[in-house]
C-alpha cells in the first residue's frame, strides 16, 4: 500500500455563534493543499463534521472535526485515491458513519478513532444512509446498472441487500436518497438513465424495511432529461418533494428542478427554475413552517462552480424566494447539503472559494444562516424565470438480491486545519474563542484496578465510558469535582471518557487499561 506521508499544520480557531449573529460564513483548509468539502454534519452536540477529499492530492477521502465553538479538534484522510465524499451521519450511540466514493463506509467516534472500515468492490457508491430506531443503518448504493437497498447493523456488517432494475430496461438505475417514511417504511430515490439518447428518469420506491416493494413510480418528461439528487418526505402531507436538475442531453444547460409526489407515488406538479448555463440543486430540508428550502449551483457564465443559491418552496411548491450568493463571474462554490439550526435558520455544508480562502482555491467552508437565507456578504442578485415541464408517470421496478463483497484494509494519518473568515480571508486567532477550560485530569492512565478523574473549575455532572467499538460500559451520574471510578474488570486495551460539565459541556479522553 502507498506511504501516506503526514502533513504539518498550524492550529488556528474561530469564533463562537451568538444568537445575535446567526448569519456566518466559515472556511478552513491549509495553505499548503486544496481541501473541496463535500459534505457536512451539525451533530447533537452541535460539533461541526466535515466530509470531502484532499483535492488534487491524489484525492485522499478526508474528515475532518470542529466543535461547537468552530474550535479545531482533528482531521484525517485514508490512503484511497479517487474519492468523493457522499454521506455523513451521527448514530444513536453518539459516533459516525461516513461513506465515499468508491465503496468506502467508516465509522469513527468523536475523538477521531476509526471503529470500523469497508471497502466494498463492487459498490461504486453508498449515496445515501439513515439509522433507525432499533439501530439498523439502510443505504442505497449503485452497482454496475443496478440500484442497491442494503440493511447493515452498527458493527458495519451487511445483513442484506437486494437489487433493482427498471422495467423496460434502462441502461442504468442510480440509488442517490432514503429515508424513513412516518409509517415505518422506506422510500428510496434514484434515477434511470440511458446509452441510446432516451432522457433519463426520476425513480422513486416506496419499500418495506425487508425490501419488498410496495409502489414504485418512474417520471419523465418528453423533452428533457431529469435527476433527483435528494427526495423528503413532508411532515404535513406524508407526500414526497425531491429536487435536482432537468435539461436536454444535446446542450450543457441545466436547470435548476423541484419536484412534489404525494403519498401513494402520483405525481403532482414540478418547477424548473432558468437562468443562463448551469443550475442544480444537491439537497433540500423542511423548513419549520411545513415549506421547504433547497441548495444548490448557479452558473451565471460557464465556468468551474459557481454561486451558491438558496430556493425557499412553499408545501406546495410554489416559489417564496431565492437568494444567490458569490459574484457575476462565479467562481467555484459547491454546497451539497442543507439541515435545519437548533436555534432556527440553516446549515449548509461545502466548499466555498468564492470567498477569501487561506492561499489556495478550495476550502472546507460551511454556511449558517438565518431563517430568511441571509448571508453577511456578496450576495449576488441573479434573475431567474420558473417553467413547468410537462411530466408524465410510467414504468415499474423489479427486484432481485446482490450480496456487495469487500475488505477491511485501511491506513490512517493526522493532519490539522486552519480556519478564516470566509468573508474577510483573515486567518482567526485564539482571541476570537469563547472556550471553556476545565482542567480534566484522569489518574493513572493507564490504570489497572481504579482511576480518579478530576476537574478544577466546574463540578463533574456525569462520566460515561465506551469500548473502542462504542458499546457503552460504564456511566455514573454525580455532582463533585472528583469520582473514584472502578475498572478492575474491564478487559485490556484502549476506553473512551465522556466527561459531562456544566451546561451539557462534555469532554472526551482516552484511558488506557493493563491488567
């Protein structure tokens, strides 16, 4: 296996959201190396996860993680050439699944341990992923001209996957969205596309969490090729409302696209938003009045990215606003993915060089902004026009099983991050962190029969402790600045402390034990 040979930072930080500030723009990278953020994850902790690639440097898969103070922790990239970051989550036992391109899945925990590594052969892509109440992961995938529905548990084995096919055969069947649908079941969206110049086709399955279909409908428009990235499902309606790009195969013009499925598959009506050369949407979330709001690339000339743009839709897909963010020439952003705020307004995670970045093109960047989609600056006033295609419903899907094969070699190094203002390009220094010191001691480590751990400034509310593989063993609630902590029958090897403070501040260290 190639050397991976480990790279020399400087840690730089940021400052810290107020409520009175909620509109932000953040990059990180280093001045030595482009690094194109794909995408991104605001855990329940509020940690800021990153997803993307050492771009132009073999394209090595890359983590990276900053807490809830934008406050650098640490960051990684796996010796895999030729990666694209697709999708992170956070599990219910507070680690992390991430999946790239090709067929790369990992879970890691919050220090930045990796818990378990796949790589699956004959996957091209996990696109998408969500976990369930009971634990299970669901992910769609692609493989060869199938789209893949796989069912794996937290220990990251496949407990099963089946295959589907469009019928009449198209040339391919791309898995790209699931999720849990409020009944129980999944809903799976994809896209047929073809070798013989037929347009391609949004799929989108409503299936059971053992695979067996239970509707499956296919759109096309007769004059226009189409893709849905990403489908949700809504909360008041339990229909469907996806949103990608349509255009004709013999022109490089796309728009941008938003589609809306009711609840047993039929469609509804679709809108395709029209500005000069590209305009794609990767991702949309619900937004907190039953609406929608969408992310996505304008390109207001034909050049390498583009400006950022935010749509907000109404339930029933008519267009409140959009608001496009960059310069008249468009100079590289790529956002593909959007959440909600804790607090209200949004999160978008990817790369943003049309802001200042730290001495090279790209950068990790993410956006938070207010309910309104307001960023603090270039904003770029770009005109749009909205059609409607005329789309029509045809097609079944078929299934049959595929059982993906992989192995479990990997290689790790660290690296570290800076960070800037994204809008100003000035590095930030420690001056600008609010950041709260507790002085954590644990005492001996490693330890054999006890360990002490103890805080100076703040009283220890909870301790918690987990395996490598994150199964939880230990976890005490108290109010003291010390706990004596018996280990004496746990096994060898390498534990993981939640240390939890005032205000749900928690503190994670390593403790080795020896017997």
């Amino acid at each position: 296996m190639k050397k991976v040979i480990p790279l020399f930072f400087a840690y730089m930080f940021v400052c810290f959201f107020s409520h009175a500030q909620l509109a932000q723009v953040i990059a990180y990278g280093d001045s030595n190396a482009n690094y194109l953020g794909q995408q991104g994850l605001l855990d329940d902790e509020q940690n800021r996860i990153m997803t993307g690639k050492r771009f132009q440097t073999n394209d090595y898969p890359h983590i990276g993680f900053f807490d809830k103070n934008n406050v650098y922790q640490w960051s990684f990239y796996l010796n895999k050439t030729s990666a694209t970051a697709l999708k992170i989550i956070q599990t219910k036992d507070r680690n992390y699944i991430a999946s790239f391109y090709p067929g790369i899945v990992l879970k890691f925990n919050a220090l930045g341990n990796i818990l378990w590594y796949k790589d699956f052969s004959n996957v091209s892509n996990w696109e998408d992923m969500f976990e369930d109440s009971n634990g299970d992961v669901y992910m769609v995938a692609t493989s060869g001209s199938r789209l893949l529905l796989s069912k794996m548990d937290l220990n990251g084995t496949i407990v099963w996957t089946s295959g589907y096919s469009l019928t009449p055969v198209s040339s391919y069947l791309f898995g790209k969205s699931i999720e849990e649908t409020y009944d129980g079941n999944l809903v799976v969206g994809g896209v047929a596309s073809y070798l013989n110049g037929t347009y391609a086709k949004p799929v989108l399955l409503k299936l059971t969490k053992s695979g067996t279909i239970i509707w499956s409908s296919v759109f096309t428009c007769p004059n226009a090729s189409m893709l849905i990235d990403k489908f949700i499902e809504s909360k008041n309606d339990h229909g469907f409302f996806g949103v990608g790009y349509n255009g004709t195969n013999t022109t490089n013009t796309f728009n941008g696209l938003s589609l809306k499925i009711d609840s047993n598959g039929n469609y509804v009506n679709n809108k395709s938003i029209d500005h000069p050369f590209h305009d794609t949407y990767y991702d949309v979330c619900e937004s907190d009045d039953g609406g929608f709001v969408a992310v996505g690339m304008s390109k207001p000339v034909e050049v390498c990215g583009g400006n950022v743009f935010f749509t907000k839709f109404t339930l029933n897909n008519d267009t409140v606003f959009h608001k496009v963010y960059g310069t008249a020439m468009g100079n590289g952003a790529f956002f593909f993915n959007v959440q909600n705020a804790p607090n209200g307004g949004y999160y978008s995670f990817g790369t943003g060089s049309l802001w200042s970045s730290i001495n090279m093109p790209y950068d990790y960047t993410f956006l938070n902004t207010d309910a309104q989609l307001e960023l603090p600056c270039k904003k770029f006033n770009q005109s749009f026009t909205q059609s409607i295609l005329t789309i029509t419903q045809d097609s079944n899907v078929v299934k049959n099983t595929f059982t993906p094969l992989f192995t479990d070699v990997y290689t790790i190094t660290k690296d570290t991050m800076m960070a800037v203002n994204a809008c100003t390009g000035q590095i930030l220094n420690s001056s600008n962190i609010e950041l709260v010191v507790h002085d954590l001691s644990i005492i001996p480590n490693p330890a054999i029969n006890t360990v002490t751990i103890s805080t100076k400034n703040k009283p220890i509310k909870s301790i918690t402790v987990f395996a490598i593989d994150g199964k939880q063993i230990y976890s005490t609630t108290c109010n003291s600045f010390s706990m004596i902590i018996p280990c004496s029958t746990w096994s060898k090897g390498t534990y993981i402390v939640q240390t939890e403070v005032e205000q749900q501040k928690r503190v994670y260290s390593k403790i080795q034990i020896e017997h």
